[in-house]
C-alpha cells in the first residue's frame, strides 16, 4: 500500500486530506485515483502543474517509476506562486 496526502487545491478537489491503495507503479496510482475521485481527476492524467513527491525526498516524473510499500505520496498543485 502506498499513502498519498493531498495538499493545497488537490486536497478540496478530491475531498480528502489522506488515502491509501495499493500501487505497484505511477501510472498505476494515477489510474487508481481516476477511478476512485473521477470528479477530482477526469482522466488518467494529471494536470500539467501538479507534482507527485516520494516521500518528501524526490519528484516522480515517468510513469514507469517503480512505488515502494510504505511510500508516501505528497499530490502537490502549483497552484500558488513562490
């Protein structure tokens, strides 16, 4: 199982602070998260400004990216300036 916590504007749009699912890959997490927050996630894509971060240690870019169990998934919009 791999945890994700959704932060900033990705937490009001899928209506939740934490979940958890099993998840062998991101393609794999993205395709799960459409199929449990559709209304959050339209496609089995995610927006182009938002990031995913491994346990607060590094950005995950392709797909193919291996998850661990016991990851931590930080959901993070750049929907605000720095």
């Amino acid at each position: 199982m791999v945890r994700i916590e959704f932060l900033g504007l990705a937490r009001v749009r899928f209506g939740q602070t934490v979940w958890e699912c099993p998840a062998q890959n991101v393609a794999e997490l993205i395709a799960r998260m459409h199929s449990r927050f559709p209304q959050a996630l339209p496609t089995e894509q995610l927006p182009a400004h938002w990031l995913l971060c491994r346990n607060g240690r590094e950005f995950l870019r392709s797909p193919e990216e291996r998850l661990n169990d016991g990851d931590c998934i930080l959901v993070l919009p750049a929907d605000a300036g720095g």
